[in-house]
C-alpha cells in the first residue's frame, strides 16, 4: 500500500468515526425532542393543557430537552398532520376522529354515527368499554394514545335560517376534505358538500363558497364563524371525540420515568379537556347569543325527521365510514347501557 492510499485510507476512518459521532449526537437531540401538531386554537383550553404536558415532559428529561406545540393548523390539516409523524417531521397531535382514523379506521364509531348519542354520559361508556382493545390497535399501527378527549357537539351553522334536514339540501355544506366516503354518501341523500382543510373554512364562509359549517360551538366562537353564518341548529349532530397520540417510535426513545410523567400529564390533561369543553359548549353559545347568534331548536315533528334521516344513514356509514364489526359493537353497547337504565 502507497503512503497516498494509507493517508486516504486514514482520512475516510476518521471521516467516518466523525460521522458515526455526529449521526450519534443527532439522534440523542432528537430524542429529547417532541413536536406536537393541532388544529386547536392558540391560547384555548387545548392548546394549554398540551402545554402543561410539555412541563412535565420538560422536567422529566432534564435541561436542553424541547416540547414544541404548533396549534392552530400551522402544520397542515389532521390527514397531513398524521403524515408527518409517519416520516419523523412531527412526534405527536391532537387529532379529532378525523385525523385518528387515518391511524385506525374503526375509531369513526365515535363520531360518525350521528344522532346515535344522547348524552355524554353513553359516549363515556362506549369509550371505556371499547378503550383497551382500540389503543392495543393504535399500537400494532406504530402509534401511543396519550389522552383521550372531546370537544362538544356538532352543531350546524349556516348563513340562512334552516330547522328542518331538507332545508339544508340548497345549500353548500363544508366537508372534510379526507372523507370520501362521507361526501359521497351526503351527494346521495341530495346534499352538496365543498371538501375543504379546517383552515378554509373562515374564507369560504364569508366569500360564499360553503353555506353551512359543522361545528362545536367553541370552534365556532374562536374562529368567529359565527359572524358569517349566525344561524345555529340546536341539536346534538355527533361529538367531536379526539385523542392525544406520539409515535411508537417517540415513545419507545423515552426513559421509563419520562413515559410515566407524560402518560400521568396526558390522563389528567384529558380528564381536563373533556370536564371543560362540555360545560364551554353553553358558555360559548350564550357568548355568541349575545352577539347576534340565533339559535333554532327543531319541533317534536321536525326532530323525528332528523331521526328518520339518521336511520337511513346507519346502513351506509356501516362498512364504509365505520367498519361494520365496530359499528355492531358500538350498537351492542349502546343498546346495553339503554337497558340496565333504572326504568
């Protein structure tokens, strides 16, 4: 060997041991850093509670570890949001079902049975008894649910007056844009939805692009959607059911005493969330009340049409929305809740 090929030889070593050291030093920084993506208002309830689980996380990893929370859709819609923690860009997000069934179909049972729930109290049970085996199914697809949360109840709110399902067939509904099947089945009942991001919904309500928007009446009074569709519908469309997730792959780099830090913040954060939110659905619309908001609450004979219309959209949410061996389960549980009620 020349003396030329043993200095190259000697240079790529040491290049190399310089890389491994860098490559090293990269992946320790990375473990010590979580990026956590919402849709949810900055400054609301949910964005603070997602900042005092960053303390306990803080804390638990000593100094230079960094929790960074991007709300107010600053990372992309929930579909994206997921697509990032899937290629290491984010660690963790609060998602709605509509960003969870991305991970998991079968979550939509939560939320995508509408008029199926009466009160929070059946949407409690059904997810504590359907809880254990749905986050053993977030784990097998290499993401940890953290919390579990609501953000109240859809409601509709439109430019127009509308009490009735078929007066809401002239207008313009905003729809997710990562719901297919959902905008299929609407364009079959005689309905139009626009698939739009969250982050639309404000301009493509005052410009005229979508008529209708629903939503929880928080959402709606921090977006100030309210002043461009001041007519609410006063029923219990479906809740908003959400939970906090980070990857496996996060979660696995974490010490021991960090992931129980984290796992006690984010429980006693969702216990928060889900205390709160509910009691802010009358607040936020009284807030709006004052404000010009007109609320409409549907008649005895106007309510059963809204049932009837919810009878026909089981069979097609069945198996396409919602899975249908979740579905059945969720019926199960409902109808058993129902029974074992003091007569």
């Amino acid at each position: 060997m020349t003396v030329k090929h043993a200095a190259r030889r000697q240079w790529l070593a040491r290049a190399l041991t310089i890389g491994a050291a860098l490559g090293a030093g990269l992946t320790h920084a990375n473990e010590r850093t979580l990026r956590i993506g919402s849709l949810v208002p900055k400054n609301s309830l949910y964005h603070r509670q997602l900042l005092e689980i960053a303390d306990s996380w803080r804390n638990a990893q000593g100094a230079g570890a960094r929790y960074m929370v991007y709300p107010d859709g600053s990372q992309g819609g929930e579909a994206e949001m997921v697509r990032r923690m899937r290629i290491g860009q984010l660690q963790g997000a609060l998602l709605s079902v509509v960003g969870l069934r991305e991970i998991e179909p079968s979550i939509a049972a939560l939320q995508s049975m509408p008029l199926l729930f009466r009160n929070w109290e059946e949407v409690d049970h059904v997810r504590e008894k359907m809880r254990p085996a749905m986050e053993q199914k977030f784990l097998d697809n290499g993401f940890v649910v953290l919390a579990w949360g609501d953000a109240g109840w859809v409601r509709f709110f439109s430019k127009e007056p509308a009490v009735r399902p078929d007066d809401y067939k002239r207008m313009k509904f905003f729809a997710w844009g990562s719901e297919p099947d959902q905008q299929a089945i609407m364009k079959s009942l005689g309905y139009t939805p626009v698939p739009l991001e969250t982050t639309d919904i404000l301009p493509a309500i005052q410009t005229g692009m979508i008529n209708v928007v629903p939503s929880t009446p928080y959402f709606a009074l921090a977006t100030q959607v309210y002043n461009s569709a001041p007519h609410m519908l006063n029923i219990n469309w479906a809740p908003i059911v959400g939970a906090l997730v980070v990857t496996r792959k996060a979660w696995d780099a974490m010490p021991a005493q960090t992931r129980q830090a984290v796992r006690s913040a984010s429980e006693k954060a969702g216990t928060q969330i889900r205390s709160q939110a509910r009691q802010e659905v009358q607040e936020a619309v009284a807030a709006m009340q004052k404000r010009g908001l007109i609320v409409s609450t549907p008649n005895a004979e106007q309510m059963k049409e809204w049932n009837e219309l919810a009878e026909k959209l089981y069979p097609r949410i069945r198996g396409t929305m919602v899975p249908a061996q979740t579905f059945d389960e969720v019926m199960t549980h409902i109808k058993a809740y129902r029974a074992a009620l003091p007569k």
